[in-house]
C-alpha cells in the first residue's frame, strides 16, 4: 500500500509541475502577445505618417510643375497668343521674382 500511495504522491507533484509550467508558459506567451500588440500599433501609425508625408511631398511637386508649366506656355506664347492658361497666383509671384 505505501508503494501505491509513494508512486501516486510522485504522480501529483509531477502533475503539478507540469500544470505549473503550462500557466507560466501561457502567462509568458500572453505578455509577448501583448508586447507585439503595441509595437505594431506604433508601427502602423509610424507607416500612416511616412505614407502622408509621401502624399505631401509629391502633391507640392505636383502643384510645382503645374505652375512651372503654365510659365514655360505663357513665356513661350505671350506674343503669339493673347488667350494664355489662367496663371496662379503662386505662377504670378514667381513671374515677379524672375523678371
């Protein structure tokens, strides 16, 4: 009987050693979730700035290139053709800066 009984109280404190490393294990998988879960959310928001930034630089370049483009037909045109593309006011100012 005391077999029994020596062989069952080593069964238990094994099974609750392993029931122990399950729930720390679990714990530590929890908190590398929790972990990843906020370094992906600042990832994400980094990306969104970086992304609107890119939209910014090239929507300037854009505008840039509109107005460079309408003083290059104006430049080329202006004693040719009286009716000249509409000139913006950003067109305007760099026609006062290079005259």
């Amino acid at each position: 009987m005391k077999k029994f009984f020596g062989f069952l109280g080593n069964e238990v404190i094994l099974g609750t050693m392993i029931a122990l490393l399950s729930v720390f294990t679990a714990l530590a998988s929890y908190q590398g979730a929790m972990a990843d879960s906020e370094q992906n959310k600042y990832e994400i928001m980094g990306m969104k700035d970086l992304n609107d930034g890119n939209v910014f630089y090239l929507e300037a370049n854009q505008n840039w290139l509109q107005d460079d483009n309408n003083y290059d037909n104006w430049y080329t045109n202006q004693d040719t053709n009286p009716k000249l593309p509409h000139i913006t006011k950003a067109t305007s100012a760099m026609l006062d800066h290079r005259s």
